[in-house]
C-alpha cells in the first residue's frame, strides 16, 4: 500500500478558490489519499458552501485566524497521516502530482520536506514567484529562487529539470514527513505569514535532514491571493520575519554579526522608500525592527543547541544575491555561481 498522504487547504475567505480548484484536487491519483479543508474562521461562507457541495471532504475549523503559521498548527495536530501536503486554496494540481514526490521522499529516509515545480496559474509557460524551482538562501538570509530573483520570473524551458537539494520549499506546495513535522515541532505561530516555511525547514536541516526539489510534479499557483506586492502589511511581516528567522537559526557566532549586517542593508531599504516618497512602507520597516527587538529575548528562547554552520547547508548563495542582480545585473539564477547537491536515487 502507498504512504498516506493528507491534503491539507488553509482557507480563509477563499471561496472563489475553493469553487476554481477544489475539482481537480478531488480528482487527485493517489490511493491512500484524504483532502482535508482547515478554515480559518472565514466570514464568506466557504464552510457552507463546502459541506453542502463537498460533503466527502472533511472541514476543521478554527474560531479564529490564526495565520498561515499557526492555522495550520491548530489543524495538523487533528490530522493523521505519513505525510502532510500543506496546500495554498489558489493552486491548481494535475491528477499525478502526489505520487512523484512521494516516491523521490520514499527513497531516503533522510529527506523531511519536499516541493514539486511551481508555475504561474495566470502565465504558464513561467515559474511562480513564490517557489518557482526550489528556494534559497544568499550569505545575508535573502531569500530567492531557482527561477526567480526578485521580481525578475525566469520562463521554463527545462532548465531545471534536475531533482536538486535546496535550501527551502514553498508553502504553496509544501511536502513534509509527518514524523519530521512533529519532532521539528511544526510552525511558528510568531510568523503568522511570510517565510514561516523558510523556518521550519532551516529547523529540518539543522536537525540534518534533507529539503528537496521534485520537477517530476507540477503545480500552478495562482499568488498573492491573501497579501499582495502593494499591501504595508506585507512588508513588515517579511522584513520582522527575516529577522527572526535570522535569530532563531544562525550559529551564534554567525548571528549577531548577520543581523548587524542585516539591519543596516534594512536601512538602505527604508531610505529607498522614503526618498521615493512611500511613507507607509518605510514605516512598515520601522515597526518591523521595533517588532523584532520587543521580542528578542522571546525569539531567543526558541534557539535549539543544533544550529549547523550556516555556509556548510545545501542551498545557500554564498555570495549577496543584492550585488548579484543590482549591481553585477544576474537576473536568472543559472548565471549565479552557485551549486547545490543532486538528489541521489537509491
């Protein structure tokens, strides 16, 4: 018999998704397969609307919103299965999705967390911005992608078609053991969203597990469906939680000298809007640093003993990926000097 594997779709407020891309989730080929809906205190009626059209699909609800974060905490401590899908509601799934990255999971016990490729809903022949073809990390904790660097979306056309290891998965399609989900002790609920998944699997690597890319499998994510590009909010949670993610995870005789680091290319950012005359994003950054700081001593708690040297782990640029595509103008992450491990089938 096949691993049991749990679909599980955070919702919140997205009924108009759930009606696009339910159907084909349903029509999933995998045989030990359950699709669960977490709701997230929704106020559009998509509770209604799924226990009067999909009343196979199990629904469990929160009273509140949690967040990505802590949502999906709340509801996997109800959910029993080898492993977890955690899946975005605006993302559509071909029929055979499940069963390659499965299978590649299945061949070593040392991979914990998993992504397939991610490609744009609204523009398929590209990669997806969040995930495209695997995520990293550059020397100074900025996140991109294999098929994305900053806003620059690369076209696929095969050429990443290698199952490589990386540094992160993307919470849009976000494959994870559930063993591993439960010792790594699931999601940080402090993140609420953005970059919660960077975490967990910095958590799963410092723990000597493996995140891995799948190209065998495909999705189509729609993005932005909860915050957007333009939305203040969404800087903050991205610039606080860089910071934590900083904190929580470096050796600590890299941290201190990464976030001093970090807090000053902040600064140049912050600058940048405000000489641009957007006020409400340089803001976003202030209250992101006065975030961080009121919960340092929080944050720190949270630091295991098992912090790995950070330029040791699979995934990580090491070299600035701001010089790389401002200044030295890389826009396609094939042209960065960078090499990460190839997934060795056993």
């Amino acid at each position: 018999m096949e691993p049991s594997v749990a679909v599980v779709i955070l919702n919140w407020n997205g009924l108009s998704y759930l009606k696009s891309f339910l159907p084909q989730v349903l029509e999933t080929n995998y045989s030990n397969l359950q699709i669960i809906v977490g709701d997230n205190a929704s106020t559009d009626g998509s509770v209604l609307f799924l226990e009067e059209n999909y009343p196979q699909i199990r629904v469990i609800q929160n009273r509140v919103n949690h967040g990505f974060a802590g949502g999906y905490n709340q509801v996997l401590n109800q959910v029993e299965a080898d492993y977890y899908v955690l899946l975005n509601s605006d993302v559509q799934v071909p029929k055979n999705w499940i069963r390659p990255v499965i299978s590649a999971m299945e061949q070593d016990p040392m991979i914990a967390a998993a992504q397939p490729k991610i490609k744009s809903f609204n523009e398929p022949l590209k990669f997806e911005y969040a995930g495209a073809a695997g995520g990293f990390l550059d020397k100074f904790g900025f996140p991109f992608c294999r098929g994305r660097i900053f806003d620059v979306i690369e076209h696929d056309q095969g050429q990443y078609n290698d199952s490589i290891e990386i540094f992160w998965a993307s919470g849009a399609a976000l494959f994870v053991k559930s063993a591993c989900w439960k010792q790594v002790g699931g999601l940080d609920p402090d993140f609420f969203a953005h970059m919660e998944e960077i975490d967990v699997c910095w958590r799963l690597k410092n723990m000597g597990y493996k995140v891995v890319y799948c190209p065998m499998a495909e999705v189509f994510h729609v993005g932005g469906g909860t915050l957007n590009s333009t939305n203040p909010f969404k800087t903050y949670l991205n610039f606080r939680n860089n910071l934590y993610l900083l904190q929580k995870n470096l050796p600590a005789n890299e941290m201190y000298t990464m976030l001093f680091a970090r807090i000053w290319i902040d600064f140049v950012a912050w600058l940048h809007f405000l000489l641009k005359g957007e006020f409400k994003f340089a803001w976003a950054i202030n209250k992101a640093h006065f975030n961080f700081f009121q919960n340092y001593r929080k944050t720190g708690r949270k630091r295991t003993l098992s912090q790995l040297p950070f330029q040791t782990l699979s995934g990580v640029y090491h070299s600035s990926i701001v010089w790389a595509f401002f200044i030295t103008k890389i826009k396609v992450f094939g042209k960065l000097n960078l090499q990460s491990a190839p997934v060795k089938r056993k």
